[in-house]
C-alpha cells in the first residue's frame, strides 16, 4: 500500500513523502503498518506479519505499486482530481484510485496485475455499483496479448465488451473491442491505443467514440479454410477427441457428426467456450428435435444457447450472449432454415446432412 495514516494527528501520508521516524497504521484496519524502502524499489507500506486486513492485501508487487503512481501521475496531469488507495467505507473497499474532473463526476481505476477469481471480481463490482460509482478494469502487463486467452477477455471486458490493458510503462492504454474467433485461428479484435488522458476523456466525458469503427468487415470465409475445417473435425473424430456430449446427441439422431451441414463452419463468434461448430450444431440438432414445420419459443432457445454451458462466465451480467445467439437465429433465418415469428421459431428447412465425408468435401470444391 501507498498510503497510510499519521498516528500522531490521523492524517494520510503518501509513502514517499513519510519519514521513518514516525509511526503509522493502516486506514483500514488501523493496526500498526511499517514503512519500507530500499535502493531500488519504491516506498510503501506494510502489515505486520500477523495482521488481518480484509481491505489491503500485502501481495502488491512493485510492478503494481509503480503503475497506481503513475496511473495517478498521468490522470492528474490530464487535469483530473486523483485519490491513490481510495477508502469506500460503505462498501469496506478501497479502490486503486478514484478519480474526478471538474463536473464532480467519478470513476475509480482497478489496476489488475495478479489473478483475481472471478467471485472477487463480481463482488468488487457489486459493491462499485452499490454505491453508483463507475469502475474501469486496467489489465496489467502480466495479461500480456500473448497469454491473453478468450476466457480472461471475457471475465475483464467491460458492460460494453470492451478490454482495457496497459503495457508496463504505461505510455499507453490499450482499448479493445470487436472480438471475433474463428475455429482453430486466433482470436482476433480491433485495438486502439489511447493516452491515459484521452481513455479517462471518453470513459467519463462520453467523448465521441475513440474506436476504429467498422475495423472488422464480415469475415471471408475462403474456402480453403472450410475444407481445412473439416479435416480437422474428421481427424479428431477418428482420434475420438470430440466432445462427448455433441457425439452424443448427433447419434441419438442417427446422423454421423462429420457429414453435418456445411452451416456449421461458418461461426467466428468469440466469447464461446466451445468451438463455433459445436455451438451452431448444438442448435441444428436442436431444430431437428423440434422438426420441420413445428414452432418452438425463443426463450427456450435462448436459455439454452446463450447459458454458460456455451459461452465463458463474465464479471459483468449483460446482454452478449443473448445479443450473439440472437445473430445466430438471424443467420439461420437467411439461410431459410428457420423463420422467426414474434416470441417463435418456426422450423422451416432443416439444412442437409451429406451422406459421407467425400461428399461433403467435394461440395465444398
Ligand atoms: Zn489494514
């Protein structure tokens, strides 16, 4: 921690301006905390061992402890009020700094470096929202782009599926967006770089949007890709190293799982803890189930497609799931296989099976 209170007169004491001859506790807790400095690293202080702080943990890093300051240096160089380690008493957090322009309005900055379980992080959120303060999740370096994995992009991107993430100096806030996931690719997004002062700008000033809009055009689905696709699918189908719940169900409906409608390969959704063609034939064997020229209720479909069963668990609740299986029922409605009707899904067409794997793959020459 950065900051701390002065016994003699209660008054916080950034660490870098305190002297080691006086004596200091915490803000939190108020047991005593000591300062510590060295050569290299910077000041701060800590717990005594056998303390029990719910509100400050000890396991900063230096790495944390150097980018709250800086983060706190560059906000108020932008000209914003900045509080390091702000106490919220009512919510018994503190947040790594909160900061406010001069309307009054507030947000505060998490600077995340080591992991933190998802449960902490919906409650750190609840509590941000219990009392109307807006937060901002920073993604240290830690989170680099090459270890950054669907499951973590989906647990810290925000309300609005946007991934905050600053590189070690932080020169630059790294903004992305527009995530899309082709099967067996990478995942890939659009990525914005932004001063600390121009993302603080229009995260609170709701300056124009800083994104490079309409980055990403309907993917091309190359043929190639299709045909490597499902080589794929037979290889790990010979090698039984598909799920076992989608083999499953593709067999209690008599049908070989490697001769499934082309549709199927033709997902870049993100967000998926499945592939897109384990998804996309989840729903056609559904629809069979339902069977052609027979209603089911959106709802339904819903509930089922949108759940965590397919899509990875998020720190915020909104509409993404919901928002890319209803993309989903669109498509299948262009395609004819379905048409919507209000609350109902009539199924139509259902998509054709081929009769072997030659034949699906001719088809797609
Ligand atoms: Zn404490």
């Amino acid at each position: 921690m950065l900051i701390a209170q002065l016994i003699k007169n209660q008054t916080l004491v950034e660490a870098d301006h305190a002297k080691r001859d006086e004596l200091f506790s915490c803000p939190a807790c108020q047991s005593i905390v000591t300062l510590r400095h060295g050569q290299i690293k910077i000041p701060y202080f800590a717990h005594l061992a056998n303390a029990n702080c719910q509100v400050f943990s000890e396991n900063e890093s230096q790495l944390h402890l150097k980018a709250k300051k800086e983060l706190k240096a560059q906000a108020e160089a932008a000209g914003y009020t900045a509080t390091l380690e702000k106490r919220l008493p009512d919510i018994s957090q503190r947040a790594d700094l909160v900061i406010e322009n001069d309307l009054g309005q507030k947000m505060a900055i998490e600077y995340q470096q080591s992991p933190l379980s998802l449960q902490r992080l919906r409650e750190r959120n609840a509590g941000y929202a219990k009392i109307a303060l807006p937060v901002v999740w920073i993604l240290g370096p830690n989170y680099a782009q090459a270890i950054l994995k669907q499951r973590t992009v989906f647990k810290f991107s925000d309300a609005r599926n946007r991934l905050f993430y600053a590189d070690a100096s932080i020169e630059k806030i790294h903004l992305l967006t527009d995530f899309r996931k082709m099967d067996h690719t990478k995942l890939a997004m659009a990525r914005t770089k932004l001063s600390l002062k121009n993302c603080l700008d229009y995260l609170l000033a709701s300056q124009p949007n800083p994104c490079k809009s309409s980055y990403f055009k309907k993917p091309v689905r190359q043929k190639q890709m299709m045909i490597n696709e499902l080589h794929r699918l037979q290889q790990d189908a010979m090698c039984k190293r598909l799920p076992v719940e989608i083999v499953q169900l593709t067999y209690e409906q008599h049908k070989n799982l490697v001769c499934a409608p082309t549709i199927i390969h033709l997902g870049s959704q993100a967000g998926l803890s499945v592939t897109n063609w384990q998804w996309r034939l989840s729903l056609i064997l559904r629809l069979i189930e339902v069977g052609e020229g027979h209603l089911t209720t959106i709802d339904r479909l819903l509930k089922q497609f949108s759940s965590e069963t397919y899509f990875y668990p998020r720190m915020v609740k909104n509409a993404f799931a919901k928002n890319a299986f209803l993309k989903l029922l669109s498509e299948f409605e262009d395609a004819n296989i379905i048409s919507l009707k209000k609350a109902y899904v009539l199924v139509k067409h259902l998509p054709k099976w081929f009769s072997s794997y030659e034949q699906k793959l001719n088809s797609l020459r």
